[in-house]
C-alpha cells in the first residue's frame, strides 16, 4: 500500500511517500511496525493524539481497519484560514 506523510511528519521521516509491504490489519498496527522500522518513524509518531489518518482518501481513526486500503495518509491536524 502507499502511505503519504505530509508537513512536520514528512520532515521527520525523510519522504514524502512510501510503499510498503505490511501485516497490519489497522492503522493502529501499521504505526506500530513503522515505529519499528528506525528512529526516525519513532519519532514521527511518538505522539499520533497530534495526528489525523485518511485510509483511502476518507479521514478515519487509528483502529481504522485497512483491508483492501491502497493508501494511508499522515498529516497534522488542519486549521481553518
């Protein structure tokens, strides 16, 4: 699946977007094994309260199941302007 991170966790993490193979049967568990990965996605999602998920483009939670999802997005919350 591909997983897109934008602002500050985009920063953090190096790269804007990301294919990855994973196990994960929500988006809960997926952080978890991207925390895994190095400390650079630990430290992205050190605090994911100051984070919002889209599974598919629709904005979810962190148990949000991820059977058949082709893309999960990290991002800050939005502020109005």
């Amino acid at each position: 699946m591909d997983v897109m991170y934008f602002a500050w966790v985009r920063e953090r993490i190096g790269l804007p977007r990301e294919t990855v193979e994973t196990t994960a049967t929500t988006v809960a568990e997926l952080v978890e094994e991207l925390k895994a990965r190095e400390e650079r996605y630990a430290m992205a999602f050190s605090d994911i309260s100051a984070l919002r998920v889209a599974v598919d483009q629709e904005l979810t939670d962190f148990d949000a199941p991820l059977a058949r999802a082709r893309e999960v997005a990290f991002f800050p919350p939005m502020t109005g302007g």
